[in-house]
C-alpha cells in the first residue's frame, strides 16, 4: 500500500491511536487466558480480537500486514513480563 493511500485510509491519527490503545486494552484484559492458550508465541490482535499466532515474529508480520493493511495492528509476545 502506497503512503498516499494510507493517508487517505486513516486521515485522523487520533482515531488509529484509538483503535491501537482498544487493542493493547483487549491484549491487557484477556492476558491470562491468552498466554494459556499461546504462550511463548507472538500474537498479532487487531479490532480487539486475535487475528494470528506465530513462533516466528516475522513471518506473522508477513501474513497479517496483508490482511489488516492501514487498521491499527498490535503484535505482542505472549509471555509475563
């Protein structure tokens, strides 16, 4: 996707920090059960919902910039920290 693009998709940066902080919240408020179900994995959460899991950071970055293109995108290791 070209700049111009994702300029025209998220025009008002408050409104993709927004939905960014919303997925960071869901990531905090469902960690517990999402290190039981993937832990020591990378998790990839966009709309407040899991999208992907991977060993491998790259390769899940790989899959889901296709997918989400512009939408704010959290990409966390699911481990205690």
């Amino acid at each position: 996707m070209t700049t111009a693009k994702r300029k025209q998709s998220y025009r008002d940066r408050a409104a993709y920090m927004r939905e960014w902080r919303k997925n960071i919240s869901y990531y905090e408020n469902h960690k517990r059960e999402l290190l039981k179900k993937y832990r020591n994995k990378w998790i990839a959460i966009t709309n407040q919902e899991v999208l992907d899991v991977d060993k491998d950071r790259l390769a899940l970055y790989d899959r889901v910039l296709k997918t989400v293109g512009d939408k704010p995108l959290l990409v966390t290791e699911g481990r205690e920290k």
